[in-house]
C-alpha cells in the first residue's frame, strides 16, 4: 500500500501569512494526487486535483504542485475562513489513502 | 446541483453489521463516475474505504475487505455500504461521495453527504 505523510502536523499561522503543507508519498503517484479542506463537523471539500489543477470554485489564492513523491499546498494570503484541517489524497492506487492531516490553526 | 444524503442506523451493537444508503440526487449513478465510501473516527482522519460502480463492480481498501460489501441500485439511484463484525473501532462518522472519474481515472471526491455517524456500542 502507497502511505501518505503530511507535515507540518499543526501550523499556526496570521491573516495574510503565505503558507505551505507538505504531502510526501511513499512511492511514485506521478500527479495523481488530491487536496480537500475541512471545517469542524462538515464534509471535507475538494480544493485541488491531480496535483495542480484547481477545482472550480475554488479561491486562486490555493495552488498545488508536485510530481511522483513529493507535493506541496500553498495558500498565498491566509483568509479567516481558511482555517481548518487539510487532508492529501493519492489516486495512483488502491487502497486511495488519505494523509494523516494538517491543522491550520490562527497564530 | 449534486446533492449526497447518508442514511441508516446510528448505534450498533458489537459483532453486528452497520449498514448505510447513500442517496443521490442531482446525478445519475449510471453515469460515468465511481461512488465512494469515507470514514473519520471522531477526531481523527479520514480513511477510504472502498468505492462502487453502477453495475456493482467494486475496489476496497484492503483492512476492510473481508468485512464489507459495497452495492448499487440503478433503479433508486442509491449506493450502499455493509460492514460485518464491527467493534468499537468501527465508531466512525461515514461519508459517501461522488469520485469524479477524467480519462478512466478517479481524481478526486468532489461532492460529499454530510456524514452519518455510526456508534458501536451495546
């Protein structure tokens, strides 16, 4: 099975601070990776596709990249609403595992 | 606008089965996408469970296999979920979600249901 580590584990951050989460696999997904966001007892949200690709909706302030093992999501300017738990997601292979998570937390 | 809706019982007891339906609206399941199952043990992460197609063709996450069953009713436009066996460990809020499906390939879970939790508990 492919695992997913994210880091940090917890990020405190302010309003406005340009931020950036780590999502490393444990082999090769070439860009076959997902982003989502959730908020405290809602559904997760999906933000970013196959590594790069913006979902529709979704504020330009998010960005992803990366390719085969090692992916980042940056936020640009922190928003109020941007503060919660963010989840990685692989598509290479199944089992499609999730990362353990990323809290952003307001500094 | 695509619209998921998790139902089914919220207690269970030890060594009994959880059962959910999913109901879809706004799409058709006998459309080209895959309909998955995602579980979040309270305050913790999520994990995939598996997912299904209109015609009942499955893929699993291998820790759950040998529990769970995963099936489609074209007809009422639902999908449907059963787990075996279930322990505490199985006290989860569970998801359905659409797996948008580009080129033959999932890419992502772009419309969620809101959760149902289940608690396994006598």
């Amino acid at each position: 099975d492919i695992q997913m580590t994210q880091s940090p584990s917890t990020l405190s951050a302010s309003v406005g601070d340009r931020v950036t989460i780590t999502c490393r696999a444990s082999q090769t997904i070439d860009d076959w990776l997902a982003w989502y966001q959730q908020k405290p007892g809602k559904a997760p949200k999906l933000l970013i596709y196959k590594a790069s690709t913006l979902e529709s909706g979704v504020p330009s302030r998010f960005s992803g990249s990366g390719f085969g093992t090692e992916f980042t999501l940056t936020i640009s300017s922190l928003q109020p609403v941007d503060f919660a738990t963010y989840y990685c997601q692989q598509y290479q292979t199944y089992a499609y595992a999730f990362g353990q998570g990323t809290k952003l937390e307001i500094k | 606008q695509v619209q998921l809706q998790e139902s089914g019982p919220g207690l269970v007891k030890p060594s009994g089965t959880l059962s959910l339906t999913c109901s879809v609206s706004g799409d058709s399941i006998t459309n080209n996408n895959w309909w998955a199952w995602v579980r979040q043990p309270p305050g913790k992460g999520l994990e995939w469970i598996g997912e299904v197609y209109q015609f009942g063709y499955t893929n699993w996450n291998p820790s759950l296999r040998s529990r769970a069953t995963m099936s489609a009713d074209r007809s009422k436009n639902q999908v449907f979920l059963k787990l075996t066996s279930v322990t505490a460990a199985d006290t989860a809020v569970y998801y359905c979600a659409r797996s948008r499906i580009m080129a033959d390939r999932g890419v992502g879970l772009d419309y969620w249901g809101q959760g149902a939790l289940v608690t396994v508990s006598s």
